[in-house]
C-alpha cells in the first residue's frame, strides 16, 4: 500500500519526532487534523486522522455547505527544523472539475493551501505571536483537482500568525524552527491562513509526497 515518503537530509533525521523509513512515511494515522483548542476541534466535522489509501494518506473535504464542515489544519508531530533547507508537499485533490473550494471565513478570496510549521509551546493567541509561520503569500497553491507540488525555501519570506515576514523577525523565525513541534499545511486563504475551506461537492485530498530537506 502506497504511502507518502518524509525524507530528510542526515542533519536532521534524528530530529524527526516520527519514524523514518527508507520510502516509506509515518501513517496515515499519524497526520492530526485540527487544531484542537481547549478541547474543541476547529476543523469542524472532520475525522482526526486520515484514512490510509492505495494513493496514500487521504480525507474527503466537507461538503456541500459552511454549515457541512471545514477543515483547517493538516500537520504531523516533529522535533526540530533546525538544518532543513525546504519542505515540499505533493498532493493530489479528486473531484468533478465542477467542484469548487470556498475558503469559509474569505469566501470572496480564493481558498488556498499554505505551507506550514508551528513552535512548541504556542498558546494559539497574540501570547505567542510569532510561533506560528505560514508560506509566503506568493507562494500559496489554490486549490483546484489535479495533481499539484509546493516547494518552499525556509530561507524564503514567511509569514508569522500575526503576519510579521521573515526578515522583520528573524530570531524568531530561527527560534521557530528550532523548537518546531509541528509541520504541514493548512487551508483557508491568503490574509486568513488556516481559517478554513470546504468543496462544493465531493472532492478527496490525497497526500503523495511530504519532504523534509
């Protein structure tokens, strides 16, 4: 059974807080899908974990309306980023080529994918505002079905929670990935990241690839 690959440079493998393998990736049940905060799951309507398929780690996005459900966060548990050079995502969305995605908080904005990691220790408000780094805003991938690659540079401009770049905060941006806890993805739209997307009808997501280098 085919499943997403997690590979990473020797620098830091060890720091991977999920097992490594040669081409093969932690579980379907290993991504958390959330976030969870106090107790109540933002991505509403959304199983915890994905399901594992013949394509890989898969979750079928709430449909038809806001009120079926949204889902917000995609991330897998890890040690640190410090070394890493980039993180690339492939992934795969299966739909009519009618079905739209709504972001469900913007949803005269695009709905969109970002590249995602988060610092240990984030409360999940303006305490710890810059624990929380989000893609640059011109590298977002609109969701669409087909078959699709991210490839971002951490040496690039990202975007903290409450939308300082990179070069604005640089030390916090090294401390984030050095105390990183989490790394993945999440959906919404360009000035609302993770806030949320649903599809218009059916419409699968399937992670091929996730790396670490």
């Amino acid at each position: 059974m085919k499943k997403f690959v997690i590979a990473v440079s020797a620098a830091i493998a060890a720091c991977i807080a999920v097992p490594v393998f040669a081409g093969v990736g932690p579980a379907a049940d290993e991504w958390d899908i959330g976030p969870v905060i106090k107790g109540r799951n933002y991505s509403v309507n959304m199983p915890r974990t994905m399901l594992e398929t013949p394509r890989g780690p898969s979750f079928d996005f709430p449909h038809s309306t806001k009120d079926a459900g949204h889902v917000h966060y995609v991330t897998v548990p890890i040690r640190s980023l410090a070394g890493a050079r980039r993180i690339i995502l492939t992934y795969r969305i299966d739909a009519d080529r009618n079905v739209r995605f709504v972001s469900q908080e913007r949803p005269h904005e695009p709905a969109a994918l970002s590249l995602y990691f988060q610092r240990a220790g984030d409360r999940w408000n303006k305490r710890t505002p810059h624990y929380r780094w989000y893609a640059p805003g011109n590298r977002l991938s609109f969701l669409a079905p087909g078959r699709h690659t991210v490839a971002i540079d951490l040496d690039e401009e990202w975007i903290s929670m409450m939308g300082a770049r990179t070069w604005e905060q640089p030390a916090s941006f090294e401390r984030a990935k050095e105390e990183a806890a989490r790394v993945g993805f999440v959906f919404g739209s360009n000035t609302l990241r993770g806030h949320g997307v649903y599809a218009t009808g059916p419409a699968r997501f399937t992670v091929e690839r996730f790396e670490i280098e």
